[in-house]
C-alpha cells in the first residue's frame, strides 16, 4: 500500500452542474485543469464541498471514474466514500479502488450520533475493506460529532489510515492529535483560516476551498512558513483572511461557485436545498476579491 501524499493543498472540488442540474464534464474537466495549474497539489471528489449529501451513489461513481481519467496521474485523487452508511461507504470505497483513486476520504458519520466507540467501529471496519490509504475528516459542525483526539489515535495505529482533515476549530485537539501520533501521520486543517496555524504547530496542510480562486496565493503562503519565512508567511495569511470569510459568508460551496465563476471557470450553480447568493451577499464577495487583487500581496 502506498501512502499516498497529498501534499502541501488539497482542495475538496466542487461538482460542476449544467442549468438543469445534471453533472456538467465539460466544465468539470475545465476545472481541474484550472486546480492543477493554480496550486492545487490533490483533489479531492465528492465531499462536502463536491455537493455529496445530493449526489447518488452512481453519480459519485461516474464522477470519480471521469476525473481519474482527465487527472490521468498527474496529482492524486482521493475519492470522498464515507457517508453515515457503513455498509455503504464500503461499497463506494471498493468501487473506488476499482476506479483506480489513490486514497479515500471518510467524514464523521453524520445525523446518526455515534458514541466514540461507534465512531472507531465505522472508521475501522471500512479501512479494513480496502487497500487504500484512508483520510479521516472530522467536521462536527456538519456531522453533530467530534471524533475525539484519543479515537483518532487509536484510529491512527491501523496501517492504511494516514492522516485526518481536522475541521473542528480547535488547534489544541489538533495539537493532541499530533503530539500523539506517529511522525508519518498526517495532519490537515479543514478550516482555510486556520492553515498557518495548524502549521506553526506541527500540522501538515489544507485541505481547501479557497484554493479554487487563491491556490497559488496559499502555496506562497505555505512555502514560505516551510522556508523559514514565518513574517512573510503571517502577512500572506493576514491578507488572505477576508477572502477566506467571504468565501465562507454563505453555505459552502455557494461563495466558491460563484467567484469560480466570476474567474472565469464556470462551475453552474447548487443544488437544492442550497441556493444561490442574493445580490447582497453577492457583493460581499466582490469586496473581498477585490480588495485583496488590489493589495501589496507580497509575491
């Protein structure tokens, strides 16, 4: 088994959808060649971002079988199987194997509210189905449960799980994690705003959305914190900050779509129950975008 790395960004993809809400290939394939040449390092399919909780478990299918295609090995592509079925993500983790992905992704398990020993019996029996190196995604703010340092520890000693994108918020529990687990075990912030940090303290990346529209921006920004350039590193993330509240003012990935589209790289729009923003929400964003296209970013 290889462990696959993801390298310094990961961005969660977004699902690009044509006017009558189909999944769009065309603009898909546009898209990730924008991702792969505005810094993004591996892509991510079918998370929280790509839509997931409306995409059916066939369309999960074709859309990983379709990137991996136009990828063609030039990033990794890890594929987002984990659902609040068991059973389930195992048998989108295996067709992901099938397809060729070099990883999957495994969210907490959402609206059932395991307890942490139900947390570690999901995780664990899944990574025992597949080959796969496994990236654990913990967002308590969607799924209701935290999984708790001690249970991505424990989670951490089966051989092919190998790093967790860590969206609770709290660096402490994040430093817990890293403190306590082995030095190839990989810890990845799932909040943009808290990528510097989470480095200053031992973590390893994001896994992103702003990289969509700022991907190169946050590689100098990593880049530079690696190279030892911790001033410049600060005044990148200080500036990078308002784009990546705007890019959050509305549930995700209805701000990212739409600077997306304002780049240029047409994406469609959301699905139901997501709408699109209003005009001022709108202009929220251009404001943000804006000011930071016209601020001394040192380059």
């Amino acid at each position: 088994m290889i462990n696959v790395k993801l390298g310094n960004i990961g961005t969660a993809m977004v699902t690009p959808f044509s006017p009558d809400g189909a999944i769009d290939y065309e603009k898909t394939s546009g898209l990730l060649e924008h991702l792969i040449a505005n810094g993004t390092d591996s892509v991510i399919v079918s998370g929280t971002t790509g839509e997931s909780p409306t995409l059916t478990m066939s369309e999960k299918k074709e859309l990983l079988d379709f990137v991996i295609k136009v990828v063609n090995k030039r990033i990794p592509v890890i594929a987002g199987t984990g659902t609040n079925d068991t059973a389930e993500s195992i048998e989108l983790t295996k067709a992901a194997e099938l397809s060729g992905a070099d990883g999957i992704m495994l969210v907490t398990p959402y609206y059932n509210k395991p307890n942490q020993q139900g947390l570690y019996a999901h995780f664990s029996t899944i990574a025992k189905e597949t080959s796969l190196p496994v990236l654990l995604y913990n967002i308590p703010s969607r799924s209701v449960v935290n999984l708790l340092p001690e249970t991505i520890i424990a989670l951490s000693k089966i051989p092919n799980i190998k790093a967790v994108k860590e969206a609770s918020g709290s660096l402490e529990q994040m430093a817990k994690i890293i403190e306590n687990t082995a030095d190839d075990f990989e810890v990845y912030s799932g909040d943009d705003g808290l990528t510097l940090p989470l480095l200053s303290i031992g973590g390893r990346g994001i896994i992103s959305v702003s990289a969509h529209v700022v991907g190169n921006e946050m590689q100098q920004m990593v880049k530079a914190f690696q190279n030892g350039q911790t001033k410049k590193a600060a005044q990148l993330h200080r500036a990078l900050l308002p784009v990546f509240k705007a890019l959050f003012s509305t549930p995700n990935p209805v701000p990212v779509k739409y600077a997306l589209e304002k780049a240029g790289v047409p994406t469609g729009g959301v699905r139901l129950p997501l709408v699109a923003m209003d005009a001022s929400e709108a202009a929220m964003v251009d404001v943000a975008l804006e000011k930071f296209k016209n601020s001394t970013f040192i380059v």
